[in-house]
C-alpha cells in the first residue's frame, strides 16, 4: 500500500492549444502540510481543478490514494475524502457559525431542517470542537455576516472539515487578511495538519513561511522545483522567474 496520499503523472491540460499543466509530475505524502507557489499563470488553479474533477486531463493521470481520478465527476471526488476550499469564503451569511458547521457535518440535511431541527449530541459535540479548534466558540450564534472576513475564511475551513475529508485544497486563504488574521490562518491549517493531508496555494510569502514544510514552485504548467522555503528562497530559477532578486543580506 502507497503512502502517498497523491499522485500526479505526466499531466498536460491543454485549452485550445494552450499548455495550462505540462507534463506535471508531482507526489505527496499522507500526513503532509504542502505549499504550492508560481507566479501567475503557472497552472495552480488549472492543477486544482484536475484534482477535484472540475477539469479533465488532456493526458497523463491523477490519483487520489491509488484511485484514478479521471472522468469522475466533481460530487463523486469529493466522496472520496477530497474538500477544497476556494479563494472567496462561501458560507451561509444569514446562518449562525454554529448553524453553518452543523449543516456541513450533516450533508444530508438542507438548511430549513437545520433551522428547524434538533442536532443529536454528537453533532453538537462536533460541532463545539469545530467551533474551538478554528476560534469561533464566542461568535458562534451571531450571524456570520456580521464576522471578519478572516473569520468567514476560518468558519469555510472548519466547514470542510466538518465533511472528513482526508486531503483539504485551501486556495490562497489569506488574500485580503490582516496581520493577525493570517497569523491565525496559519495556525489553524498547521493544527490541521496533524490530522489531514493539506495543499495550500499561496502568494503571501510571509504566510508560506510561518506554515511551510515543503514548498513547491510550478512555472508554466510544471514543477520547477520543491524544497524547503529556505532552499526554494535561494534557487537561482525561482529568483529569476518569481521571487526577484535577493535582498541584500546585512551581515
């Protein structure tokens, strides 16, 4: 049995003769916190897209704990255990936190019966963990339109988490965010990571060095190159395509 909870072989997405991904190969391992940068256009949403069935490979394969993923359909994906989380918070603004998590624990309900209903005691142990673990527990009955926008971005994570997924897909999470906001991000995605399978796509580079393990780079549809930040930090290719020069080191 692999312990690589991802496999990405030889993928090309071709749009209209547009290279999207390039003959990408990546991997990952169960367990692990994966930070995803490029500059614009380097294929990081397309690669996304793949993984969740929203767009289907030109050619090569993407498997998801051995499981090919081509030609499945997006709901099918996310029942194998796959959440992704988008750039805009997508919540219910009108719903509490509570109710908001309560209704992503339970997907068979709809959101009149979780107006209307009574959560059984697991739920509602479920979902006062959820609301500790993303720091919500005192704002957890008001509407959550009346939250921040980094805490309508920490709810969604607890949304998706609270579907067990074993690999969660956080697309640029601290776009828009205050210093703590994305301080408290950040520590939320590596409490995560003790118990999920993480990709996280990214531009704030302060942001990927508090939270990175592994970096990789992808430039025009493939890797350039992984490493630790430090290591991506001082790669002549990755100065060259993205990070620009480097700063004068002071002593």
């Amino acid at each position: 049995m692999s312990d690589k909870i991802l496999e990405i072989e030889n993928l090309t997405v071709s749009f209209e003769g547009f290279k999207a991904l390039n003959q990408l190969n990546f991997s990952m391992d169960t367990g692990e916190l994966r930070v995803i940068i490029g500059p614009n256009g380097a294929g990081k949403t397309t690669f996304l897209d793949v993984i969740t069935g929203k767009v289907q490979p030109t050619t090569g394969r993407a498997l998801f704990k051995g499981k090919n993923l081509r030609s499945r359909s997006e709901h099918n994906i996310s029942r194998l255990g796959i959440g992704r989380k988008f750039q805009t918070p997508r919540v219910y603004l009108q719903l509490t936190p509570r109710e908001n998590l309560d209704l992503s624990c339970n997907r068979h309900k709809n959101v009149l019966a979780t107006l209307m209903g009574r959560p059984s005691g697991t739920e509602r142990r479920t979902v006062a963990g959820l609301l500790e673990t993303i720091g919500l527990t005192t704002k957890a009955d008001i509407p959550a339109a009346l939250l921040s926008h980094g805490e309508k971005q920490r709810l969604e994570i607890g949304m998706l988490v609270a579907q067990s997924p074993d690999l969660l897909l956080v697309d640029e999470p601290v776009a828009g965010l205050t210093d703590e906001e994305t301080e408290n991000v950040g520590s939320l995605l590596i409490t995560l990571a003790e118990s999920h399978s993480i990709i996280v796509i990214e531009h704030d580079m302060e942001f990927v060095r508090q939270i990175a393990r592994q970096v990789t780079v992808l430039h025009q549809g493939s890797v350039l190159c992984e490493g630790t930040m430090d290591e991506v930090q001082n790669n002549p290719q990755v100065i060259e395509v993205y990070l620009g020069q480097p700063e004068e080191d002071d002593g």
